[in-house]
C-alpha cells in the first residue's frame, strides 16, 4: 500500500530496497515479467515529477536474492526450448505424405490434374482472394508446361477474344452524375477504356483417361509450342462454376501440384530411368 513520505523514508533506511528500474539495472536476467512473477512488492510510493504522475514500487533486496535461483531456471527452461529443433510444418507433413504415397511425379499427375480442375474453378469466384488467385494461377501455368513438355498434349491452338470495356467509376457506368449533369470523366460514355483483345493459347490435355482443357495468356507461355488446330472463336466465360474440392481441401490441392513441378524439376534415379 502506499505509505507517507517519513515512513517510506525509514523504511528505506532501515530495509534496503530497489526500485523497478534498480532491479532491471543487476543484469542477472530480470525483466518486469520475471518481476511481476516472482517478486513480491515490498511497498509503494507515488510521485509526481514534471507533471508525471504514477507509482514507484521498491522490492527487497534479500526478496531478489532469495528468487535469483527461480529466475535462472526459468532463463534455462526457456533455452532448451529455444535450442529445441522446431515441430515439422504442415507443409513439410504433406510433401513427406506425397513422398510415400507417389514413387514419381508421374504418378501424381491424374490426382494434381484432378486438383487443378477444381482450384482454377475456385480462382473465378468472388470469395477467391487474390493472393490465393495469383498462387493458383502460377502453379497453373507451372503444370501446363510441365504436361506439354511431357508429352500430354492432344491439342494446342490459339483463341483471340475481346474483353469488356472497363466501367467509368465516377458515374458507375451511367454517363452521367448524380446531379444529371454529363460524366466529365468519361464525356458521357460510361467508359473509360475500350475493350482489349485478349489472346490465349488453349491447350488439351489426356492425363489417365481424362481430358483437359486449359487455356493460359498467350504472354505467359514462355516456352516453345506448335499449333495443332486454327484458331477458335468460342467465347471465353469467366462465370463462377460449381467445385467439388472443399475449402479444407485447398491447402493440400496447392501442395500437392508444388510437389509434382518440383519433382519434376528435380528428377530422382528412379525418375529418369522411367524417362529414358
């Protein structure tokens, strides 16, 4: 409790004490977690010191020196947990599953195919953020060029579509304002930009017994292919599609086809063996 100013003197004299700061100052290892935990407040007093108000608690030194031993179990304890090796992550969990369960990549292919189908599904709908699209999309573009350099390709031709004018935000595609005067953003239009052509280049996959269809933006293609067919002017939807795979399920989907491009990249004995 916080005592006058004469007794706190007396005390002082008579009982020698430490302040918070005093005990932090030992370099044995204290910290005000290890004060608040082990050492009991011997007494308190308020002050008042250029318009800083608060309170200065004291703790006695035969108290610190009684708890000094409980202090350096503590600072042990925590290095061995320090040192300890970390836990296996549940990425490293999946890639040492897919490690037993796949002698190679190839083998893999059929079930990462199966994934894929159903994450780039899951990469057209609103609720896909767009770090998770961004993620989807590179280990897409990672898988399509693993198949065709692997010898999967049925088909390979190109698919140019013109894309939607982009909507004036200043008047939400209107033309004019909320006052009825014309849009001076976009003259009236209610755009602000044409419409681009878009260029892909849609590929036809067989894995097992399923077919694929893929197509990838022309300028993310960076390796060599031939085009099998003329160019199709089918429209290209990006209207949500129901999936299969659940959201629990998309983790593991991801890992998964990570595991097959890196296998892939990386070939074990066994691996080229199969390839020759």
């Amino acid at each position: 409790m916080a005592l006058s100013g004469m007794l706190w003197r007396i005390i002082r004299k008579n009982m020698k004490t430490l302040t918070t700061k005093e005990v932090l100052a030992r370099n044995e290892g204290w910290t005000e977690h290890f004060i608040r935990k082990f050492l009991p407040v011997h007494h308190s007093k308020r002050y008042c010191y250029r318009r800083r108000r608060g309170i200065r608690y004291h703790y006695a030194v035969a108290d610190i020196e009684r708890c000094l031993p409980l202090l350096k179990q503590d600072l042990e304890r925590k290095a061995r947990l320090a040192a300890r090796p970390k836990g296996t992550s549940a990425e490293e969990k999946r890639q040492a599953t897919f490690a037993k369960k796949f002698s190679t990549w190839r083998e893999a292919l059929p079930e990462g195919c199966a994934l894929l189908f159903d994450l780039n599904r899951y990469a057209k709908h609103h609720s896909c953020t767009r770090g998770h699209k961004d993620e989807i999309y590179a280990l897409k573009t990672d898988l399509i060029k693993l198949l065709y350099q692997g010898g999967y390709s049925v088909e390979c031709y190109l698919h140019t579509t013109k894309g939607l004018p982009r909507i004036c935000f200043g008047c939400d595609g209107l033309g004019y304002r909320y006052n009825g005067h014309e849009c001076q953003r976009c003259e009236g239009t209610g755009t602000y930009a044409e419409a681009r052509t878009l260029e892909f280049v849609v590929f036809q996959f067989l894995v097992g017994d399923q077919h694929y269809f893929w197509h990838s933006p022309r300028s993310h293609v960076t390796f060599p292919y031939r085009v099998t067919r003329e160019e199709s002017t089918n429209e290209l939807t990006a209207e949500e599609k129901p999936i299969t795979l659940k959201p629990a399920e998309f983790a593991g989907g991801k890992s998964l086809l990570r595991w097959i491009v890196a296998k892939k990249n990386s070939p074990s004995l066994l691996d080229r063996l199969l390839s020759a």
